[in-house]
C-alpha cells in the first residue's frame, strides 16, 4: 500500500502559501504539505535582500487582515522586517510542520482515473495529492538582459534578486543596469560607500515622494494597546490607495494630471539642472508603468560620486561596459536591476492536465478563470494567477480575496472527484478582463513589464481590489465541470 494523498500540496511558503496553508487549517484540513525550494520563508522577501530592498506599500496593509503587526519600524518596512513577519506567522500558526525545505516541485500529472495529482520532486520523490495549490511568485524569476559580452566581463555581476549578502562594496566602482523599482532603493544605499557609482537609464520613470518616516515607540504601543487603532490605519491607508491613487491610471481624470503636476514639481524641486532634469523627464504618460516612490533617488544622483548614463550599452567588456557613444566605464561590479519575468507564469513548473493539456503550451497566451483555476488544469489553484497584478494597492488583499473562492471548490469536491472549469467561462471572462483594461492607462504607448510583446496584458487587474474581492465571494458552479 502506498502513502495515503495529501488532501493539498502546497507550492511556495510565500504570503499566498502561507495564507492558503492557515486557511486550509482553519477549515479542519490539516493533512498537507508546503513544498519550498529555498531553506526560508516568506518569498520574494527571502529572495531580495539588495541594500535597500523594502515594500512600496504602506506596512500596515502589506500584512494579513487577521495577523496585524503593531510593531512595524517604520511606514515602508524593509525586507527583512517582512521576512520576520512571515517567520513569526508560521510561529504562530504552527506551520513548521508542513513545510519541506529545499524541496522543489518538477513536475506534476494528473490522473482523472483517480483524481489525484502525482508530483515530483527534485529530490525523486512522488507525492500524491488531491489538490495541487501554487503560490510562486509572479515577481520570482529575475530577468537578465541580453547583452553581447556578459561572459566576459573580469569583475563580479550580481542581480538585485539574487544578492550576496556578503558583498562588500565599500570603495568599489559600481555600474548599475536599470533604473526602476529596485534601482532607485539600491542606488542610494550603496552611494553611501561606493567610491563611484554609475547609473545606467534606459527609460526616465515617474517618481512621486515616498514619505517614509519610523512610527515613534508611543505610535508603536498605541497599536499594541488598542488594535482598533491598527485597523483604522489600515482602513485608510486603503481608502487612500483605492479610492485616490487608483484614479491616476484613469489616463482622462483630473487625478491622473494632479499627481502628474506633483511628480513634474518634485523633480524640478529636486534637480536644478536643466541637462540632468531633462534626462530624468519621462516621455509617457504617468502610469503606463510603474510609479516608483522614492524620497531620496533624486538627491542621491546629485553627489559628486554617482552618475547618470543615458546612452545606450553597446556591450559587456572585461573592464565593464561600452557604450553605443565609445566611452568604457571601468567598474568592479556590475549590478542588473532589470526586474523579473512576469508575464512568464511558473517559468520551472512541468504540469500535465486533462488529455496531455501542458501548462508550457497554455503560457504562451496565459489566461486564468478569475486569476485562480485554468482550463484542463483540474483540482489546482493558481494563486495570484494571471490579471491580478496591482498598480496601485497591496496584493495581500488579492491574495486573502483568492481564499473563500478556493476554499468553496475544495469542500465541494468529493474524494474521487475533481472539477474543472468550462472553457466558455474561461472565454467570457478574460474577454470582459481585456475589455477593460484597454481603455486603461496601461494599454498606451509606452512598454513595459505589464505587457507580453503582442500587447496584452497578462498580469494586471484593472478595477479597485473591493470589486475582486467582491466577486470572489462565492463560486457559480455553472462554471464548472464534476467529474462523477
């Protein structure tokens, strides 16, 4: 007799895993695994520790709903605040148990004759499972530019993604390819130490301030003491984000050109030179990528040891990099803030569904049922899948909105079933998705990581995230197949 099946495996100890894992526990499920391939917890958290690597969004909402934290240091917490956080959760919740480090799925088949799902591992193990949950981050998998002579260059290259935490750059002469979200927390970090540092800018991005400040210890132990005050830091924090700051990527709306004055005065406030400010003026319309917040990239460009490079990189030579103008610069470090590969979905991940359907054909036009279930994919959920990407707000709530809807599909199916989702709803649903975001602010001109080649939009989710919360309420079984 083999192993009896896990009820769910698990993919990933990131927030959705872990979210998906105290949830199952609170519905009387215990009987499952957290498959992580690292040896740590929370993510994209464990992943980036570059100097500087913090949220974009404001603490109190970049953390569960049912697990506030009153002792956050500061508005924007650093990665490894929100590492501990993760940690202190799965404390908490008693999770240890489930998880299994250094374990990484390979593959998974789904066999409809038993309805379990039979999955590999890198370690040769099987595992069979009635459920099969992924939690792999869309922000996962770095994204290395193609640059002719990367394999020469002498010195050491590093991703923003996959630090050294035992780099030391003090003194060094540092060239830094890219210059958006994670670029403009790491420049001025390593600023502070680096003899000369060279900023390498593709595209001028929209800047707004941050306004980061440290809660003070009396903010601190008011949250401590009365937790109704964390909810209503959280509430309007939120209310902000979703009811303000979302109307900038209405490319018709006053909003959108009051915070596109605002970030024009912030820089001309910031950069007197007329040269440099020039250079730093994007040429698209605010928010067709990503808005970066920052209170200190401007004044960090301005010391006398960093430099901004405008011209275009030719190639990667031993001593560092030539440009297309035939000036070298002659660096020991070569950092690729280049971000990640977020319209490919689950990039290492070998599925096979109903009748052969593979998950690597089904990501060359990646398309999800509500941003959770796929087509021939039965018994599985997608978390954070495709479309339900933010411009705007915290992807926690994404994530606890996803919880109902899968926990609904996971009780509804008898052992020896499995559902899956009608194509037709898959259809009418991306269509209605697709509709609506080309009329947003995202289907401009302007490239970015938002899009595949073609044009689409694959990743973002283009309403306020009450309205996706709202919809996941409840699962309309019309939607869907039982097996008998």
């Amino acid at each position: 007799m083999g192993a009896q099946p896990l009820t769910a495996l698990i993919i990933g100890a990131g927030f959705s895993g872990i979210a998906a894992a105290i949830k199952l526990r609170k519905a009387g499920i215990d009987d499952f695994i957290i498959a992580e391939k690292t040896d740590g917890i929370s993510g994209t958290w464990y992943d980036n520790i570059y100097p500087g690597a913090a949220c974009d969004i404001p603490s109190h909402l970049y953390s569960y709903s049912f697990a506030p934290n009153p002792n956050w240091s500061r508005r924007f917490s650093p990665s490894h605040e929100i590492r501990k956080y993760v940690e202190d959760i799965v404390e908490t919740y008693d999770l240890h148990k489930h998880i299994k480090a250094h374990t990484e799925i390979v593959s998974a088949r789904f066999d409809e004759n038993l309805a379990l799902w039979s999955v590999k591992t890198n370690k040769g193990e099987t595992i069979t499972t009635r459920f099969l949950i992924t939690s792999v981050a869309i922000l996962g998998t770095p994204n290395w530019p193609k640059i002719k002579g990367m394999n020469s260059f002498k010195g050491k290259q590093i991703h923003s993604a996959r630090w050294d935490k035992d780099l030391n750059l003090t003194n060094k002469h540092v060239a830094v390819i890219g210059s958006a979200a994670s670029a403009v927390q790491i420049i001025p970090k390593i600023a502070k130490t680096c003899k000369r540092v060279w900023v390498l800018q593709r595209t001028a991005n929209w800047i707004i301030p941050r306004m980061d400040r440290p809660y003070s210890q009396f903010e601190k132990s008011i949250f401590t003491h009365l937790p109704f005050t964390m909810k209503f830091t959280r509430l309007a924090m939120q209310a902000y984000l979703e009811y303000v700051f979302f109307r900038v990527f209405n490319k018709q709306g006053w909003i959108n050109r009051l915070f596109k004055n605002n970030a024009n005065k912030y820089r001309a406030r910031k950069i007197k030179d007329e040269s440099l400010r020039r250079k730093l003026t994007p040429d698209y319309p605010i928010g067709c990528k990503r808005i970066l917040l920052s209170d200190n990239y401007y004044d960090t460009l301005l010391q006398d040891n960093v430099e901004l490079v405008t011209d275009e990189v030719d190639r990667i030579t031993p001593k560092g990099i030539k440009l297309n103008n035939g000036q070298e610069i002659e660096a020991d470090i070569l950092v690729y803030a280049t971000g990640f590969k977020a319209t490919e979905f689950l990039p290492q991940l070998d599925l096979t569904g109903l009748a052969g359907a593979k998950l690597s054909d089904w990501r060359r036009h990646p398309k999800a049922h509500k941003g959770l279930v796929i087509e021939n994919m039965p018994n599985a959920f997608f978390l954070l899948g495709p479309n339900t990407g933010l411009g705007h707000a915290s992807m926690i709530l994404m994530i606890e909105a996803q919880m109902p809807y899968m926990l609904q599909l996971v009780q509804g199916v008898k052992p020896g079933q499995y559902f899956t989702v009608k194509p037709q709803a898959v259809r009418a649903y991306n269509q209605k998705i697709q509709t609506r975001l080309r009329t947003s602010i995202w289907a401009t001109s302007c490239q970015s990581w938002y899009k595949t080649e073609d044009g689409s939009i694959p990743t973002l989710w283009p309403d306020p995230t009450y309205s996706y919360k709202r919809m996941m309420r409840n699962v309309d079984w019309d939607e869907f197949m039982i097996s008998n």
